[in-house]
C-alpha cells in the first residue's frame, strides 16, 4: 500500500481557495459540508487529500461496487474507487469518484457496512446531487449577496435620514444574510442526504443484499457524538441526525426480505485480510495484535503480521512468514505481491521478477499496479535481456491506468536501457503532462523531438506537448 507523494495515478482530488466576503465564507462553509457525504468532515474540504493505491484493497472494493453501482445505473468503468489515508470512518464523493477513507475499512467489520457506505455514495452519484447543489451553492452565493446589499441599501438610508436605527436594522441584515443562505443550503443538504439513504436501500435490496451495514455504521457514528460531549445544532448541519437517520433506515431495513442475508464467508475472508493490511500499515505489529486479539493464529492476523516485519526493517523474517502463508494459500495474488516487494528491498532482484510474474498471472482482475511493479522489477535487475519485457509490462501498465507517474518514469528508464534515448524524454513528458506538470512535460518533449525522427509518432507527440498552452 503506497501514500500518494509527489506525482502518483491519482493526484489530490482538490486543493480549494476562497477569497474574502460573506459569498467567499459560505462557499467554504457549503463546499465543505458537500464534500462530507456521510460521517466526518473529510481531508478533501481542508486542502489535499492523502490518496494511498494498494491493487488488493482497490480489487476488493470494485468487487463491492460493482453490483450496487449496476443497480444504480451507473457504469463502472466510469466510476473510480479511491483510497484515502485517513484514520476517520468517513466517504464521499467528488466528480466520478468515491472516496473511501481507510479508517472505515479498518473499523468495519464486515463487508456489508462499506457496501452500504458505497450504495449510499451511489446514490449522491446517481441522483445527481453534486451538479443540483453546484445549481444551490450560485442560488445560496446570490441570496448572501442580495441580503448584504440591501443591509447596505438600509445603512444608507438610515445615515440620510438620521435614523440610527435603520442603521441598526441594516447590520442585522448584512449579518443575517450569509446565515440565512447556509441554512436554505444545509437544508437542502439533509434532504439529499436521506435520498441517498432511501436509493442505497434500493440497491442493496436489488442485489439481495442486507441494509444492516447501514445500520451499523449510522449507530457507530451516533455514539461518537454523543462520547464526544457534543451539542449539535440540526440546523447548522448538513446531514440528518444520525439517530432519525437511524430510525428511518431501520424502517426500510427491516421491511426488507434481505435483512438478515450474510456476506458470503468467502469476502469475508477477504475483508479480514484487507484490514490486517491496513492495521499493519498504520499502526504496525501492535495494531495487528489489537485488531486480531481473539485469533492471533489467523490467516489475517499473520498476514498483517508478516508486513507489520517488513516495515518495522525485518524483511527477511517477513519473507519466511510469508513464505508460510504462500503455503496455505499458493493463489492468492497479493501473498506473491508483497513477497516480490521484500525481495525486491533485499536486492534479490531475480527472485522478485519471478514473485511478481505469479502475482500477475494469478491476479484475474489485472491490476496495472501489480504489472507496473513487475516492470520495475525487471528494470531494477539490471540484465538486458529483461528491458524488452520491462518495457511491455509497462506500457501495457500505463495503458490500462495512464495517469500512474511511477510507471512513466520506470519505462523511461527501461528506454534508457535499451539505449533508445529520445524515447525515454518522450515519456518523461508525457508522465509530467499527465500529472499536470506543464513546464517540465514541455523541457522533456523539447529535448525527445531532437532525438526522435521527424514526422514519427513519437515526434508528433512531443510537438503536440509542446504546443499545448500557446
């Protein structure tokens, strides 16, 4: 599991700046809350969003979806699962992604509460309520502004007319005025908020599966309020309060034949795995121990075990327990995976090239991740006769998941083995074009179309970097 640093496949999904004035504060109070699709207010609303790729987890998660986004209408291949790295039970949505924090896949114990999380984010997406609240923020915006003019208009007057207290009365207005057009929009927020919940409960019901997840996550968040002491005004949120948020998804749960439908023990075990990852990567052995208290002798539990050894610098004992695991389980991709990355911090380049290569046939869902990994391999070992089979691993890497930075910079160094120079600047270019780098996409592309032949593709290309923006 990597943090998103620098340039990675997936950039921060917003970096949000206001100016100043009443408008400009409720923007921020407004886009803030629209952000926060279910339970916490995410990093998104407060700058960049730390956005970790794992092919494991993602896999899992697009299994979830997948159904749940069938029944909504919505295509899959068009709606991006994203990870962040937060330790907060929270989701949301932004564009055609659905964000999903690793605190809520950590603290779920089951799969069926973040399929829950994911019908409910389906729905935010399939009723289109990012474009209509677009449509409330102007209209909101608009009514801040009205009000603070005509709080102005009755200073104004009251200056003329002597009157001091249709002074008084205008500052009432200028500061009502922002107040009352967040509360027109917080409201239409919960209103949106519980046509999610109804459209969630729809989609798992047309899946067969159980609204009980829901259920759970909405009482887990209900009692961290009320443990937190705090006092919420109804009407200075954006979401219904969890507890009639509760009340009416009991009602629509318990009417549904599906109520008491399981997780097959299958995805389960699965789930299991996923969270002893992400303990491990966020809080090392002791987190694992934490989690797994009641069966540390688990398949999951040694799993997270074997990665809490590698990152705390003991990667050979983590290879031998995972060579232990591989023994119970020889196909499951994501045991050869992370085994070829411990090889691959202990040099031992050829036995990560082969670790990878099993990881990558054995994984049925194809993850670009798991390719991009076995073409650094296959460059990190340093033999010409793997550069040819490292540049086809990443392209086709970077063809499925073209915005992957890491993959760009590993194939331009597989080019620079081969000794093919003016390729190895072109993709160079195209990665920092990709990642939104302009001025640096522009310096490779000028130096790629010296070396590439004129009229080629490849100099086409780089012609076309260079262009852009003029």
């Amino acid at each position: 599991m990597k943090t998103n640093t620098a340039l990675n496949s997936e950039r921060p999904a917003a970096t949000i700046r206001f100016g100043k004035g009443y408008a400009a504060r409720l923007s921020r109070c407004v886009i803030t809350a629209a952000l926060a699709c279910s339970f916490a207010l995410p990093a998104l609303a407060q700058g960049r969003v730390a956005v970790v790729r794992d092919a494991e987890i993602e896999t899992l998660l697009k299994e979830y979806a997948q159904p749940v986004l069938k029944a909504a209408g919505l295509k899959s291949s068009r709606v991006q699962i994203v990870l962040v790295n937060d330790p907060s039970f929270n989701a949301f949505v932004d564009g055609q992604r659905i964000f999903v924090n690793t605190g809520a896949l950590a603290a779920a114990s089951v799969p069926n509460e973040i399929i829950g999380v994911i019908a409910h984010e389906a729905g935010h997406l399939a009723g289109g309520h990012q474009q209509r609240l677009r449509e409330q923020i102007a209209a909101a915006r608009t009514m801040a502004i009205v009000g603070s003019l005509l709080g102005a208009g009755a200073i104004a007057a009251g200056s003329i007319s002597g009157n001091s207290g249709g002074a008084q009365a205008g500052g009432a207005l200028i500061t009502a005025a922002p107040g009352l057009a967040q509360r027109s929009l917080l409201s239409y927020r919960r209103s949106e908020e519980m046509n999610a919940d109804q459209a969630a409960g729809r989609y798992l019901n047309a899946t067969g599966q159980s609204m009980r997840g829901m259920l759970t996550t909405f009482e887990r968040f209900s009692q961290s309020l009320s443990l937190s002491g705090v006092q919420v005004d109804q009407y200075q949120i954006s979401h219904p309060l969890p507890r009639d948020r509760i009340a009416l998804l009991e009602e629509l749960a318990r009417k549904s034949k599906y109520f008491d439908a399981k997780d097959p023990a299958g995805l389960v075990a699965r789930h299991n795995l996923m969270r002893a990852k992400i303990a491990a990567y966020s809080g090392g052995a002791q987190a694992v121990a934490r989690l797994f208290a009641k069966d540390r002798g688990s398949l999951p539990a040694r799993y997270g075990d074997a990665i809490a050894t590698d990152l705390a610098g003991n990667s050979t004992a983590a290879l031998k327990k995972l060579d232990g695991l591989i023994k119970e389980q020889p196909k499951n991709p994501y045991f050869h995976e992370f085994r070829g990355e411990v090889l691959i911090k202990l040099r031992r380049n050829d036995e990560a090239v082969k670790a990878l290569s099993t990881a990558t046939k054995l994984d049925r869902s194809g993850s670009a991740l798991i390719r991009a990994r076995l073409g650094f391999a296959l460059v990190a070992s340093g033999k010409a006769g793997n550069v040819k089979r490292a540049i086809e691993e990443l392209r086709a890497s970077i063809q499925s998941e073209p915005d992957n930075f890491t993959a760009y910079r590993n194939l331009s160094q597989a080019y620079g083995q081969s000794g093919d120079v003016g390729n190895a600047e072109l993709v160079l270019a195209e990665g920092n074009f990709r990642a939104g780098n302009t001025r640096d996409a522009k310096v490779f592309a000028a130096r790629a179309l010296q070396k590439l032949a004129k009229g080629s593709p490849g100099a086409v290309r780089a012609n076309d970097i260079l262009t852009i923006g003029k």
